[in-house]
C-alpha cells in the first residue's frame, strides 16, 4: 500500500510512541520517523533500539518536514509539547496525539497550535508497562482508535489518519470528543481509579498484612493490580483533564456499590443473584468481539 | 509417595470438584473416587469424563468407606450436603470442604455432624468458568490451600489433608478461620464485589450503549469482566456467608475512594501520583511470588 504520510514526527518514545514506531516499521516500512522524547536516557535507548530514523534533541527539530506528528506525551504534558514545536510545525502537516481523554486536549492543541491541521486521536490499547522497551509492534492490532475531529477539520486530514492507525492494524471510529470522553470514563478511567483505590486499600490494613494480600492474592485481588501497575503520571493527568465525566461515572458506581452492601446487610440473595447472573453475559460478549482473550483465567494456565 | 487416603468422596463435582478429580488421578493414582453431584446431568459428564471411579446417586451412597470426605457446593448447600451424608459418614473419615468463608461453614459442618473429624480447607484457586468440564488438574499448582481445623481438631487428621493438598501441587498453610475470612474478604471478595458493580454500572448507563462499553472494553473494563463472570450461586453465598469482613472492607473501600474522589475534585494531583505509585510495587511483588505471570497484559498478546 501507498503510505498516507512520507514522514511521520513522534513527540514521546514511551509505551504508546515507541509502539507506533516498531508498527510503522513493520506495517509502512518506506515511512521515515523522526523522534523526540524529553527524557536524554529513553532517546538514546530509541536509538539503540533502532526506532527511530532522525532522533532530534530538541521537539522543534523533530517536526520539520514531516507530515504527521503525533504527540505521544501524557495528557496534561500536551500543552507544553504543542507549544514547544508550535514555531516548527510545518503548516501542511496533520498534528494528532494518542491521549486518553479528547476533549482538554483538542483545547490545548487548539490553543497552542492555531490554523493547524488538528485530528485528535486516542488508540484503545496499552498494557501495564512503561518506557520505549515495554512498546511492541501489534499493541494495536483489533483494538479500536478513535479519532475526534473538531468540525473544522478537514476530512481529507481525517482519511489520511484513519488510513494510517488502520495500517498498524487498528479499527478505526470516528467520535465527538465530549462522548469519547464519556465512554472512556467507564470502559478506561473507572476501571483504573477503582483498581489503584482496591489495591490501596487492601495495602493498609492493620489486621490483615501486606505479605497475606500478596500470597492469596489469586483469589481475584491480582487481577486488579494488573491496571494498577500503570503509569502514575499518566493516569494522574487523565484523572484531572476528564474530572467531569469520571466523578458523574464514580457517583453512579458508588451508588450502585451502595444498593449491593444494603443487599448483603439485608441478607437479600436474590438482588446478589440477579445481578451476578447479569454480568456474565458481558464477558462473553466482550471475548465474542476479539477485544479478549478466550482463555479462562486470561490463559495463565497455559503459560 | 503413599496416598495420604485411600478412598476419596468429592459431593460436588464442578469447577473445584472435578479439578480436585483430575488432580488425583494426575498425582495420586492409586486413589479411588467416588463422587455425587445433585445435579444428574453432571454425575453423567463426570463419568463419561472418566473423573470418577464409583458415581454415586445419593450423597449417603458417595461417603460409604470414604477415609476423606471433600464437600465442593457452594458455601450456602454446605449445611444441606453436610446432614444429608451424616447417617453414612464413617467415624474414621475426615470430613473437609472448599468453601471460601470458613467461620460459618466450620459451624455448619459441627452442627450437622457432631463428633466428627472435620478440618476445613480452602483452595485459594479458580477460574471465572463452572461446571465438569471446566475444571483441570493443574488448577491448585502452586496456589496456597489455607487449612483452618477447629481448636478440637486431631493433629494427625490436619497433617494428612496437609500432605494431601501439597500431592495436588498446593502449598498449604494453616489458619485462625475468623482471620481466613478477614483475609479473604480483602484478596477475593472484595475484588468480587467491585467487578460485579462496575460491570452492572457500566451495563446500566443512559448515554454509554452496552455495545460501545464492549467495543472499548480494552481500555481496563475488560479486566473486572472476568472475575465479574464467576459462578452467581457461589458468590451470592460468599456474601452472605462472610457478610461482617465483607462490609467490613468495603466500608475503607469506600473511604478510600471518597479520598481520590476529592483528590480529583480539588485538582490534587499529588496525592493521585504518590497513590498511584505506590500501587505498583505490589503488584511486582505478586509476580514475584509466582502468583501471577509476569507478561504484561497477562500475556494476552502471546496467546
């Protein structure tokens, strides 16, 4: 195929950029990356990894000549990004980030970045690791990306961009930012900020000691630190730019989580039962879609 | 090594039951199983899957000349199983159990077997899945099995289950049954709790289809929609069963979240990120204690 973009700009080399740029290597492999990260440390190991074709030492100098840039910084990181290459920024160039939360950020780039070609875009992939060396090049292959162009983005902008997540292997939607953001409150940002709180609490305790929630941890509390494990700075910058819609998402779990306690106090089975039988079906259809390993108990057993 | 029992009755024979079957066979094969499940469609599946050497139609007829007795039903049928094979229980057979609260099922099993030699345990192991067919006999390998015998209990009879568990791959710990059950509450139940309540919240929202909470899934959700998706009989008695230390936590669960949620509110990114990293480190200790594997995204890209 013919790569929509000649030469492609990342700002960032940590899980999300430094997969982007082994999947350009594998899936558009005429593509040429420039590279930036602010940490010297992660971009001379981009290097040594051979990620990256041009690494720059300042943001500004990876951006000339390319035609796509993709901001791959935490959220609350993207208003200094964008101004940092603002002077730089070729004006045909389409800009687009991977943050998890769309609407502060379409804001931020907008703001930093005026008249420019802007297509923000959030890949629904990730694990639990950080740093150019946790990256790989199929992180993306069957997970969604969301692209949310504002209404004056151009549509050609917008193909061009789909054109290239779907090449790395994604399935591509288009989405209002305020309803990606909605969404990603329950399916990303509940989930984490329930699993960081769980862990939390399971971790200071006075009669139960950590070294007992480690050991029987395969009860299910394992499975919650998985997410847990995440990236601190960029979950706390999710936490703050989509506050709106993860504290309207946290006051319908909580009280929901209050309805199951009054059942348990209640002695109330049949609530339990009911709602237990319901949730089941969601797990299959979630492994029926692709977007989960068939396996029980995530295939650990086979390992 | 010389089978601490000669003659195994297992009444229950799903996921735990038939996995306990297949463990025997793999490790003890000297062993002969006499089995009884109440419900006759999985007597007939565990016999055409060769689980079973004597399959019972009556819980009385399993226990005749047992010298171990493992009831594996919910926690809630454990009152029920225990009087039904009370007229037939040999004086010399230990009697034992799975359940995962072990307070109420201690009493239980005293109250409709006076004078015998209990010792209850728990396999702290599972998968979402239920029924014969989903059980294997490497379920327990490596997993702790907590014995919490009674003040009353015979040495001998402890020492015997001990050995007996450790045959099936487990390594086995003994326990106060009213701190079992705190313990438990923390690691298993809790996790449970909240998997459920997110999944329901996340099914039962005005502007989220369920098909989009699918569809992005990957972003985290897709990880409490596992354990969400476990045995609704097991879970319903779990809480009702361990009702106190369930509450219990839950009510510091809920403490703790009000904290991030106001953290969140006030913009505080700090106490988020010191939270957040300080999360991490347990799960690094759970890999590191082998009960949990160390691929990122539970090794859901190799599979």
């Amino acid at each position: 195929m013919t790569a929509p973009f000649a030469r492609v700009a990342l700002i960032g080399l940590g899980l999300i950029g430094s997969s982007i740029a082994r999947a350009v290597r594998a899936h558009l492999p005429d593509v040429i990356l420039a590279g930036y990260d602010e940490d010297p440390g992660v971009r001379a190991r981009a290097v040594e990894l051979g990620l990256i074709d041009e690494m720059a030492d300042r943001p500004g100098e990876a951006v000339g000549g390319a035609d796509l840039v993709i901001l791959c910084v935490p959220v609350g990181a993207m208003a200094a990004a964008a101004a940092a290459i603002a002077p730089h920024l070729p004006p045909e160039a389409v800009i687009s980030d991977v943050g998890s939360s769309k609407n502060s950020v379409a804001a931020a780039l907008r703001a930093a970045l005026p008249g420019a070609r802007i297509v923000p875009a959030h890949p629904v992939a990730g694990t639990e690791n950080s740093g150019p060396d946790a990256g790989f090049a199929e992180l993306f292959r069957g997970r969604w990306c969301i692209l949310t162009p504002g209404e004056d983005a151009c549509a050609e902008d917008v193909d061009r961009l789909a054109v290239f997540w779907a090449a790395l292997g994604s399935r591509v939607e288009i989405m209002e930012p305020k309803h990606h953001d909605l969404v990603l409150a329950v399916t990303s940002h509940l989930p984490h900020l329930i699993a960081y709180t769980i862990v939390h609490t399971a971790s200071d305790l006075e009669r139960v000691t950590e070294s007992e929630v480690i050991k029987y941890s395969a009860g299910g509390f394992r499975d919650f630190t998985r997410i847990a494990a995440s990236n601190p700075t960029m979950w706390r910058d999710i936490f703050l730019a989509n506050k709106e819609a993860v504290l309207d998402m946290l006051q319908r779990f909580s009280e929901d989580l209050t309805l199951l306690q009054r059942a348990i106090r209640a002695d109330d089975g049949d609530t339990l039962f009911d709602l237990f039988t319901r949730t089941r079906a969601i797990r299959r259809d979630i492994v029926e879609q692709g977007q989960d390993v068939a396996k029980p108990d995530f295939g650990r057993h086979s390992g």
